[in-house]
C-alpha cells in the first residue's frame, strides 16, 4: 500500500464520476487512499430527472447519495457527505472548519477539485474557493482545527462541463487508459444524470487523442487512448524539467 493520500472536493455527486473518476481509479490501483468530498447531493440543481419522477427533497437526496456511494465503491474510494445544500452552495464557517479538519486529518499528497470560473453553475465555482480557502487555512499554524498542519499539496482543477466558457486551459492530461472500464462502469450507476454518459465519454476519447499527440514517441501509448485534462494551480517544483 501506498502512503500517499487523493483528496477530491466536489460540489455534487455527479462531478467526481464524470470529471476525475479516472484520477482516482488510477489513485486506487497504485494503492493509495482516496477520499471524496462532496459537499451536496446536487439535490436542486443536478436532479432534475428525479423531481419530475415526483421525488421529493429527502427522496432525491438519498437517491443522489445511493448513487454516488455506488459510484465511489466501483472506484474503490471512500465518500463523505457535507449536506451543505446547492444552488446555491454557500460556504459557511462550520462547512469551512469540516474541511480544514478533513485537510489535516488525510494529510492529502494531491487535490482535486473544480476550476475557478464556471457561469453555468456558480456552485462549482463555489466549491473551488472554498477546497483552496481550507487549503490555505489548514496550513496555518495559527488556526485551530483537530489534527497537525498539512503541507502544500498540489492542486489540480478537473475539467468543466464547458470549458471554453470556464477559462479552463488544461496543461495536464492523465492518460487514464488502463482504468477506463472502471470509469465508464461508475458513469452509468448515475441515472439521474445518464444523458451525460455519451458526452463524457466523447471527450474522454478526444483528451486520449490529444495525450496521444503530445506525449511523443517515447511515453508508448496505446493506438486508443482514453484520457483526463487538468488545469494545475500552483507552481510545480522540481529539480528536473521533464
């Protein structure tokens, strides 16, 4: 087993199975913990299959949340729930002090979370400021929360569902080739969503083209080749430019 640990923080259910579930398959199979943080079930913005079934908020909460516990367990990641509401997603200063106790009890080795702008869902935005607000605090010796200060892990924003409008620029793309199976085997537990499935799984295959087309003749991917993009946030640091 590995030691280092995979913290993603999404504002819905829905954002970890169709923008990073490869990421963390990937986590699992090279051994490391994942732990998701969802902080709503997406329960008024992103269930709307449900509300015209005549769901009402408790049915479609525990829907979404059957879903996505369904979803993690494929994915071999644990799943926490913050139950913060969404749309909006408002973050609160018991919300805030949950995360800067998550951050120091996983002591996560990288994050994932949502990227900065996003005019179609304000929660995703949200959510971003709020996973880098806790980051930063989590650091700070000064700020009490349970558990020992964490260091600077990485960062990386998964991609949005319409990233030219989101000022998304990916500059990392995750061939997640080995794990896709797995990935597209979560996007179908999602039935509330399950028109996304097609579209996620379109651009996977077109991010797999285009890591193809960047890796060069050395990294030896395969002729079909599924991948993930990224947005990194802060500076990589290294002592090898690779």
């Amino acid at each position: 087993m590995s030691d280092r640990t995979l913290l993603v923080l999404t504002a819905h259910p829905g954002d970890f199975v169709w923008r990073c579930s490869g990421a963390i398959a990937l986590a699992v199979s090279r051994g490391e913990r994942v732990v998701i943080g969802c902080l709503s079930y997406g329960e008024r913005g992103e269930s709307a299959s449900l509300w015209r079934k005549g769901f009402d908020l408790d049915q479609v909460k525990a829907q979404r949340r059957a879903e996505a516990e369904q979803a993690a367990a494929v994915l071999g990641a644990e799943i926490r729930f913050y139950d913060a509401g969404d749309y909006p997603l408002q973050e609160t200063p018991e919300l805030r002090q949950q995360l800067i106790a998550l951050y120091r009890e996983l002591q996560p080795s990288v994050v994932l979370t949502h990227a900065a702008q996003d005019p179609y869902n304000d929660d995703h935005a949200v959510a971003h400021a709020i996973a880098l607000r806790a980051r930063v605090f989590a650091q700070a010796a000064g700020v009490q929360a349970p558990g020992e200060v964490i260091g600077a892990p990485p960062v990386f924003c998964f991609e949005p569902h319409q990233p030219e409008q989101c000022g998304f620029l990916p500059n990392v793309l995750l061939d997640i080739t080995p794990v896709w199976d797995r990935k597209l085997e979560a996007m179908r537990i999602l039935a509330a969503q399950a028109h996304l499935v097609t579209y996620y799984t379109e651009l996977g295959h077109r991010r797999g083209t285009q890591a193809a087309r960047n890796s060069g003749p050395n990294l030896g991917l395969p002729t079909e080749v599924f991948a993930e993009a990224y947005q990194r946030i802060y500076p990589q640091v290294t002592q090898e430019l690779t």
